[in-house]
C-alpha cells in the first residue's frame, strides 16, 4: 500500500513539474509578443489586447481621427493586431494588411 501512495505521489508531483514548464513557456512567449510591439497576423490572437488603446496611438497623428479611430477598431476587433507606431508596418500584421475596402484599398490605418 506505502508503494502505491509513493507512486501516486512521484506522478503527482511530475505533473507539477510539467504544467509549471508549460506555464513558464507560455509567458515567456507573451512577454516576447509584447515587446514586439504588436500581435503579428491572425495565427496569435490574444484576448488580451486593448483596441482602443492601441487605436488611439495609432490614430494619434491622423489628420482624419475620428474616421481612423473607426476603422481601426473595425480590423483591430478582426485581427486581435494593431501595427505599431502611427503609421506604416502594416506587414507586422497581415491580417490587418490584407482587408481592403471596397475601391482595392486598404481598410484599416
């Protein structure tokens, strides 16, 4: 009976052992993600992501904020991606560089 109590005991404590890697993986992955600055395509959507926030740096220099704001929101609650800095790096995020409008054109700022 001791031997079973063991052994229940060492798989237990094995399984720890293992989800605690398979947590620290995963952070460390997020935190790498978050210093890029942006989520990159649709493979890495993240619950986490703050599209106002993001939208409003983004549109923070457009000459048209409101107009950015909204179709912003639009590809970035698609996306789960916001390309970083205010203008540009849209490749960071290709999902959010594939939508187009309805002229051919990109949708999102």
């Amino acid at each position: 009976m001791a031997k079973y109590q063991m052994l229940l005991l060492a798989i237990f404590i094995a399984t720890l052992v293992c989800l605690e890697i398979a947590a620290a993986g995963a952070t460390e992955q997020l935190e790498q993600t978050e210093k890029q600055g942006a989520l990159v395509g649709s493979k890495n959507r993240s619950p986490y992501l703050n599209c106002a926030a993001a939208c409003d740096y983004r549109c923070s220099k457009a000459g048209l904020h409101k107009r950015c704001l909204k179709y912003c929101n639009i590809c970035c609650g698609k996306c789960q991606c916001v390309p970083p800095g205010t203008a540009g790096n849209r490749e960071v995020c290709a999902c959010y560089n594939e939508m187009k409008n309805s002229r051919g054109g990109h949708k999102c700022p």
